[in-house]
C-alpha cells in the first residue's frame, strides 16, 4: 500500500520479521525459491538471516548450546556482518531496489512511443526518488462539496503556505488544471512529513475523516480519466466490469447523484469484479457515497451473463448506456510507485493477457446500448494490450463500433494519440512484425490479433489516432492508456437473433416498476439461434413456468443455485423485498407520515426467516434487475440502510428508528417528526453526548414539547442573512428522550459538520484520545454520574449510537 496523506499507520507485528525455527543441522544452503518482492528476498538470503543461511535459532536454544559445551556466534563477526551488509546496499537488512530493466528499456525505444528527445526525461520520471504525487478528489455527490473545496483552499491550504519543515518550505497542493471544477488536487506530501508539524497533522486527519465520510476519495490522477470521458448522466444505466478496489465506481456514483435534489435517479451502477475478496473492498468503497442506486457482483467479466428486465410486461434484455472496461493489464504504466514491477517486467505478460483483454471488451461492447459509449483503459503502455485489442475489436465488429474523438474534452489533460505501426517481441527479444513470421511452436504464444492491421484503408478507417496514451513524465502522473468506443449499431454475430417479445404475466407488486431501458427496448435481442415454432412454443412455456415459480417466492432473490453456477467466496443471505400488504410497514407509514408517492416496494431486508432488524431501500430499476435476475448472478450487495429496528420503539408507535446512511434518501417523503433547529442547536448536538433539553434554543424546546419520544429527523436550514453560517442544509437522524434530544450521528461525520461550521476539531479529537486511555472504572464512574438525568431509553441509544460512530469498517480493508 501506497503511503501518503490518506495512510492509516499499520498495527500488529511488524512487517519483515522472520519467524523463528528450531536450529538445522550445518550443511549446505539449498537455493532461494523466488519470491515477489524485495523484503522476501532479503530474508530468503545469507545477508538477510545472518546465520549462514540458516533461520537463527530461539535466544533461549542458543544460551543452551552453549551451556551444553557449544558456543553461541560472536556478537563481533554479526557486528562486522551488519557493517558489511550496509556497505553493499542491504540498508536496514533489505536491498535496494535497482530500478533497471534492459529489455523494457530495448522494447520501447523500438516502438517509439516516446516522442524523439524526451527519452531520457520518461525514464527519468521512471527512477525518480521523489515521492508519487497523492491524488485526492472531493466528491460531486456532497451535497457539501462546494464548502468541502472552500474549507480546503481558505484554512487548511492557506495554513501550509508559508510552513517550513525541517528547514525546508513546504510544498503546497496543486489543483489537477484538467479536472473540472477544481475538484481534483494532489499533493507530494509524505506521511513522515506529515507527522513532523501541527499544521500538517491537522490537514492529515481532515483528510481521513472526510475519506471515511466518502466526502473525499484518494485516487491516482490517470485513474479519474475514464469516467469524465464516459459522461454519464443521472439517467444512464452503467456496468463497472472489472471494478475493484472502487475508485473509479465511486467516482460514478457521484455522477449519478449530481443533482442532490433528486433521491432517486433513474439510472444505476452494477459494479463487477471477479474476485470474491475484492469485491467486499469494492462494497466498502460504494458504501461510503450512501446511493440506492448500485448493485455489486462477483462474475468473471469475460462471460457476464445477459441480464433481464420485465418492460410493460415482456421480458427485454438489459443494454447499458455506459460500460467501463478497465482490464486487468501488465501495470508498467506504475513501475514509480509500483517498484516490483521493474523485476518482474517481461513482454510474456503482455503476451498472455491480450487474450483475455479482448474477451472482456467484445462481451462489454455485446451488453452496450445502440448509441452507448464505453471506455477502454488500462495503466499499461504496451500496444498490445492497447490498440491491438481495439483494432482487433474495430475489425471484427464491421462497422458497428467506431473510435470517438475527445480530443477536444478535459483542455488541459496533455496526451499521445494512438499509434498505427507495432512489433511484438518474445521475452528472449525476438522480434515478429507480421503474423506470417511467427513459427509453428510460437502461434500459442502469439496471435494474429496481436499485429497492427496490414490493410492501409482499412487502418485509416479505424482512427486509431484517437486513442489517448499519457506518458509518466508529462504531467507527474502514472502511465495510462484510454480509448472510447461508441456503438453504432448491433454486433454482427448478433443481428440474426431472435428478438424477446413475450408477454408474461404482470408480477404482484411490480407496477411501480417503469421502462428500465426505454429507447432501446426495440432492439433488445438474445444469444440464442432460432428455434422452430415447436421449440419456441416449448421455450415460452419453461420461461412462463419459471416465472410463476418466480411470483410464488414473491420478492425472494436468493444467490443461484449451485448447479447453475459454482459459488465462490461467502454465502450471500438473500434479497427480500417487503410485499405490499407487510403489516411491518403500516406503522412505519403512520409514525412518520410517509408521503403517499413513498416507494415502498423498494424496501428490502436479508432476512427471509424471524425478525427484519434492518430495512435497507433501492431504486425501482434496480428492483427491476433483481426481481429478474435471482437465478443469473451472485449479488454482494445493493441498497442503503434507512431504517434500523429498536426495541424500545414499539412502546413509542415505531419500532423502526431512522438511519442516518440513509437520511438524505427518506427525507423528501417524511411529514412528521421533524424538528427544525439552528446552528448552535446543531453544535450542541454535535459536540454533546447526551444534552438536556434545558440546553437548547426555546424555539426547540417548545417544538419539541408536544412530540412523543422516538426517532426523530433534526433539519438545519441556512439564514440568508447570516452570510458566515453554513449556508447550506443539514439533515441528522436524532432520538427525543423525555429529558434529552441527541443525534445519532457516526463520529466522522460529525467532526465534518463541525468543521463546515468552523468549529475546530483538532483538539477536541486529541483530548478525546486521551479519554480513551482511561481506566475501566473512570468511564464507569463516569457514566453513573450522568445516569440520574438519562431515561432507559436514552441510555440504551446512547450504547447504540456508540457503537454505529465507533465501530466502523476495517481500516485495512481500505486503500485509504
């Protein structure tokens, strides 16, 4: 893991010690098995161990041996040793990484990728010491974005300006001049540097805690390419094919949500990922954004099976308006911050992944929409898992895809254009230039799809000049390659199939449910050949007899079964959505006066058996997709929590208490139970754990006075006339006890609200650590001293709350 200003310090036992062994017999060394990094190597050699090879024996073995006769190794020859190990580059018992590799360097100076006379500054770039810039990007999705960038540029930036560590000044963050709005910046901070001033330990858990908010996200500058080239709008319907560990998927997201006003767009993302362990980093990434509107899978990308949506009651096939295809690739584009890579590098990999490369992009663009766009990317600068993939893809699907020119969109981003000529080059540094030179015992290796196109017109057709290539040493970045495609018209496998045109009978609960791919319902096809008319008729029958087993589970999707499909990883608890006659619901309904237009057909829980503890909430397109699709993909996860079962609730009406994740979600259509506060009522709920009513404004207190106790929605609205307030609206999730009105807030996010308010948080957070060392029975005595104002409720709440604020995800889970 990369460190910078988003690194948690890592805990637990130290990384590199060698586990210790009984002592061996002296005899010879066996050789070294390989390794994949460095600190492997150090201590899989004589200089790493120190003992001839050998693992040193336990302290206690060695006084033993010598209590037995033997002698333990002099502490003087060790000493020479360590000195020796110094002098020749073992610097704290590793080596130094040489950051050379003769055939890379041989392989691109061929291709000329590189422009003529700026060789020697992308190596450069390539061996530099200086640290890779940290990149981080505020989220469009915030509703507080604009005051997130105002807060960064007038206090913490403006504090750095004139900061010096160490005898030297330090170096302030710059805006990405690409990126829209000023909302991308990085940084070439260090966390060493970090620790060493106030100022910049202030600026390092700001940077933290609005990550772990999903406020902030940290992302490497070429990796936020894709998506501004997808232009997305709230309406698209998006699949992320290779999409972990998140960054780009969040990004997203956000696009979805850009208009903060609208709960619920009509478009989604389905994030898919191969790996069953990435895509739990992937649902932690998406979580941190709060939306109704993704969806996470587990499939391999190259064989994503079709997806289907009921549309007016006929079963369509899903297109996609957007597809992100960002494959697995070599990654030589991030040998500086990447350093295994310079060891590991050979055109071999290349080699093997160029197949799977250009599986995964023609079934992506086999699942995109007449008229779609989808991005192609990898942080590799070898043209064979780049512009032989796209020319391949172009050539094979006659006409229907074209390359778009976006050489006009982000001014500012500096590029290559593609390039048209290439050789491919075996790992010994034999070059092919045409797939008629490769021998026999070399064509499993190499493939024709490999070579650049030999046809001049056909070639000039493809524009391949329009594919984006951003080289390392022109703007302080990684390597990156992008190309976008737009999809013209049917791949020609496809056009002979038949189209889905059968009428199924209308599912109870699903007339919520609208046209999830309006405008290209009227192309939708299948992968399948045509049937005679008495196959057909038999192919109608299994699909209506499928459906009717589908309505008698009603709102049950479950993970396939494991004759369809093997299942990897964790078993997922199914998807149940609330049928429309659930007696959990009309007490919800009545304790908050849900607006009528509420969509609780959306609601689900994962819990098909006992009681629902957690009512979670999605789109009416992704309701669509899951209702559909229970039998064809393994879903990780989808939806936001919005309500949470308390038991104390039942005795006040409702025993439901609201989310706080999922607030900004119900608040459109909640009537009831709200509370407007001002500022400094909204401190003191920050700041306070449990306040008095006595504490508050008189406005509140008299709001507050006829509401019966339970959950409760806390709203700030700003005052025009108050240009220094926060000036935009707060919506906290609260309980009102018969004495006390607290917020149930996670501890992030209220250092966020107080920081937009101007309240420093810095101190508060250290005294607070201080707390925190504190004895048992201080916090014990503590707490018995604020029981005699507290209610039963209050105090089990307050437990809750506690535990929501303080026990988050893994910490390590996370890039961050």
């Amino acid at each position: 893991m990369q460190s910078g200003p988003f690194s948690r310090p890592q805990h637990g036992r130290e990384h590199g010690r060698e586990p210790r062994h009984p002592p061996q017999p002296r005899r010879a060394a066996p050789p070294a098995r390989p390794r994949t990094c460095a600190r492997s190597a150090a201590r899989s050699s004589p200089a790493g161990r120190g003992w001839a090879g050998r693992p040193p024996p336990p302290r206690h073995r060695r006084r033993a041996r010598a209590g037995r006769g033997g002698r333990a190794a002099p502490a003087a020859p060790r000493r020479a040793g360590r000195a020796a190990a110094s002098r020749s580059g073992w610097a704290g018992g590793y080596p130094e990484i040489v950051k050379e590799n003769e055939l890379f360097e041989r392989y691109y100076r061929e291709l000329g990728i590189v422009p003529a006379g700026e060789w020697d500054a992308f190596m450069l770039s390539r061996h530099s010491v200086i640290l890779h810039p940290v990149s981080l990007r505020v989220s469009l999705a915030c509703s507080h974005a604009k005051e997130i960038l105002h807060c960064l540029k007038e206090k913490y930036f403006r504090e750095l300006q004139d900061l010096e560590v160490d005898g030297q000044k330090v170096e302030m963050p710059q805006s990405l001049s690409w990126y829209p709005e000023e909302l991308a910046w990085h940084t070439n901070l260090s966390r060493k540097i970090l620790r060493k001033s106030p100022q910049l330990e202030k600026f390092h858990q700001f940077l933290v805690s609005e990550t772990e908010c999903g406020n902030i996200s940290r992302q490497e500058a070429v990796s936020m390419i894709p998506p501004l080239l997808l232009n997305v709008s709230p309406h698209h319907k998006i699949l992320d094919m290779c999409a972990a560990p998140g960054s780009k998927t969040a990004q997203l997201i956000e696009m979805l949500h850009a208009d903060m006003n609208v709960p619920f767009p009509n478009g989604f993302v389905i994030a898919n990922d191969v790996d069953n362990k990435r895509c739990y980093l992937l649902v932690h990434q998406a979580k941190r954004l709060n939306s109704p509107c993704i969806m996470v899978v587990n499939h391999d990308a190259s064989s994503i099976p079709n997806l289907q949506i009921d549309v007016d009651g006929r079963k369509e096939i899903l297109f996609y308006d957007r597809i992100l295809c960002d494959v697995p690739c070599s990654g030589d584009g991030t040998m500086r911050k990447n350093i295994d890579v310079w060891k590991k590098w050979t055109t071999q990999n290349s080699l093997q992944l160029h197949g799977l490369q250009l599986r995964i992009a023609t079934r992506g663009v086999e699942q995109l929409a007449e008229g779609g766009r989808m991005v192609y990317s990898t942080c590799s600068l070898n043209p064979i898992e780049n512009e032989a993939v796209i020319a391949s893809l172009l050539e094979k699907s006659q006409g229907a895809l074209e390359l778009a020119d976006v050489s006009s969109e982000l001014p500012g981003l500096k590029r290559m254009p593609g390039i048209t000529k290439w050789k491919v080059m075996l790992k010994d540094g034999q070059w092919f230039e045409e797939w008629k030179d490769v021998p026999s015992n070399r064509q499993t290796q190499i493939r024709p799809t490999m070579f650049p196109v030999k046809d001049e017109e056909k070639l000039k057709a493809m524009n391949l000049e329009r594919c984006l290539r951003i080289l390392p040493h022109h703007q302080n970045t990684g390597g990156f390659f992008v190309a976008v495609l737009i999809k013209k018209s049917p791949m020609p496998w496809n056009k002979r199939q038949p189209k889905v045109h059968q009428k199924l009978p209308q599912r109870t609960g699903d007339t919520e449910v609208t046209a999830a791919n309006s405008g290209n319902g009227s192309d939708c096809i299948i992968e399948e050949p045509k049937l005679s008319e008495n196959e057909e008729s038999k192919k109608m029958q299994e699909l209506q007899n499928l459906d009717t087993e589908q309505s008698k589970k009603e709102g049950v999707c479950g993970p396939p079964p494991s004759k369809k499909m093997k299942l990897f990883g964790f078993k997922e608890d199914p998807f149940v959505f609330l049928p429309e006659d659930d007696p959990l619901f009309h007490p919800i309904q009545k304790f908050y006066a849900l607006d009528p237009s509420f969509p609780k057909m959306n609601l689900l829980t994962r819990t098909q058996e006992g009681k629902k503890r957690q009512l979670y909430m999605v789109s009416k397109e992704l309701r669509n997709v899951l209702l559909n699709n229970s039998e064809k993909m393994k879903v990780i996860n989808t939806g936001i929590k919005v309500w949470s079962r308390n038991s104390d609730g039942e005795q006040f009406g409702c025993a439901f208490r609201l989310a706080q994740e999922g607030i900004y979600t119900l608040y459109p259509f909640i009537h009831a139970r709200i509370i407007n506060v001002c500022i400094e009522d909204v401190k003191i709920l920050l700041t306070q754990e449990n306040p008095f009513l006595s504490k508050f404004s008189s406005e509140t207190q008299k709001k507050v006075k006829d509401m019966a106790m339970g959950s409760i929605v806390l709203k700030y609205d700003p005052d025009p006339e108050k240009p220094h307030d926060l000036q935009c609206p707060i919506v906290l999730c609260g309980w009102q006890g018969k004495t006390s009105l607290r917020a149930f807030v996670p501890k992030n996010e209220r250092l966020h609200y107080l920081r937009m308010m101007g309240v420093e948080v810095f101190k508060a957070k250290r005294k607070e650590e201080e707390l925190e060392t504190k004895t048992e029975e201080e916090v014990q005595h503590r707490l018995v001293q604020t029981e005699e104002g507290m209610d039963v409720e209050d105090k089990e709440h307050d437990l809750v709350t506690k535990m929501e604020a303080e026990i988050g995800e893994e910490p390590g889970t996370s890039k961050i």
